[in-house]
C-alpha cells in the first residue's frame, strides 16, 4: 500500500509536469547567462557640474534689517562639490547699494563674475564698471575684490573718471571702500573734456596715489 499510494503521488502526469519545470528553469538559466548586458559609464565631473541652478535672479540683500543690496543676474551656477567650491555667473552681475531712501548710491557690475567661497574672493571679468559712493566711474577688463584682505585689485588697463578729470593706467590697487587708491604705469591725468585717453601719456613706469575722504562702502556680510 505503501508503495502503491507513492506510485499514485508520481504517476505519468506527476513527472511529466516536473521535467518541463525543470526544463524550463534550464533553458531560463541558459538565457540569461548569455544575455548581453550594456553598462553605461556616466562620468561626474565635480568642477563642470553645479549642485544649483537659477535663473533671472533678483535678490534683496539686508544688512541690520534694512534692505541694502541688490543682486541681479540672468544666471547663477553653484559648484558645491568642485575642488574650489564656487559660484559662477555666466551672463553677467550686477550688484546695487542703496541709500535709505531705496535710491541706488552705489554699483558694481561685468559681463561675468566668479565667486569663491573659501577664499572669498570675487572675480569680475568684461566690462567691469563701478559707481563708487564718492562718485567716482571705473572701468576695467578684470577686477579682483579679497574680502577677507578687503582689498581691490586688477593688473589690467584701468580707467577713472571723476567729476573734472580722467586717470588712467596699468595696474590697480585699492581699498575695499575704493576711497584710497593707487593706480601704476600712469599713462595720464587730464580734463574730462580734453582728448581721448590714449592721446596723453605719462612717463612709463609712474604710479598715481589717490586719497579721499573716507566714507561708507559696500561690505559682505
């Protein structure tokens, strides 16, 4: 009876169904042993790729509680993860200060600017302009500002207009309040009203130190 009820659990149709199971599973394992499997190498860059992205950016900045500062830009890029952690503005900044009143006092802005965040250190790069609270207008291709030395600097052509005259030269070094400032190899100081800056020139080599009244600037939290 044993052997019987056995016989009766694994009969023809018991075995049947087994061995195509199990044929199944072979040919199933078979498969996929020789399936071709494509792996995608994706290359993260750190220094090319920005953990943040936005786009036209207009920012109040507060200082004590009261809005001072203005940032603008059509684009901000955040490189978190880079080597040099920074910030990087490709279309361009522009950074407003204002009275308390709302009215503008103050502005710097280019046609690209970097910012790196360890240093704190800001690079202006194309059309750099300044409108200083004196009243003074700079111009220059590149201009470098260390807030933590507070100095402003720039090995470029340097142009300075002030209300009755014109200074300009190669090389550039300044105060954070752009109040004292020195300008080297002058290549002229002249009326505002005289010839174009590339017809004076001065003595290749001198240097010009400008003193001015100290007065309030624009400072990084």
């Amino acid at each position: 009876m044993i052997v019987h009820r056995f016989h009766c659990k694994t009969g023809n149709k018991g075995i049947t169904t087994t061995f195509v199971v199990v044929v199944m599973l072979l040919l199933f394992s078979a498969s996929c042993s020789k399936e071709h499997k494509e792996v995608v190498d994706v290359v993260f860059d750190p220094d090319k790729t920005y953990t943040m992205k936005a786009t036209d950016v207009s920012s109040l900045i507060s200082d004590s509680g009261i809005t001072r500062y203005r940032l603008k830009a059509k684009e901000w890029q955040i490189y978190g993860k880079a080597a040099e952690p920074h910030w990087y503005f490709p279309e361009g900044i522009c950074v407003e200060k204002f009275d308390t009143l709302f009215q503008t006092e103050a502005s710097i802005k280019a046609d690209t600017a970097y910012y790196y965040d360890k240093k704190g250190l800001w690079e202006l790069i194309g059309n750099v302009e300044v409108e200083s609270l004196q009243g003074e207008h700079f111009e220059t291709s590149q201009l470098f500002w260390d807030q933590k030395k507070e100095k402003v600097y720039s090995d470029k052509y340097m142009r300075i207009e002030q209300e009755d005259k014109i200074i300009t030269g190669i090389g550039f070094e300044s105060n954070q309040n752009m109040t004292q400032y020195k300008i080297f190899n002058s290549q002229g100081i002249f009326p505002v009203s005289d010839a174009p800056v590339d017809t004076v020139q001065a003595e290749q080599g001198d240097s010009i130190r400008v003193n001015v009244s100290k007065i309030d600037s624009i400072k990084s939290n």
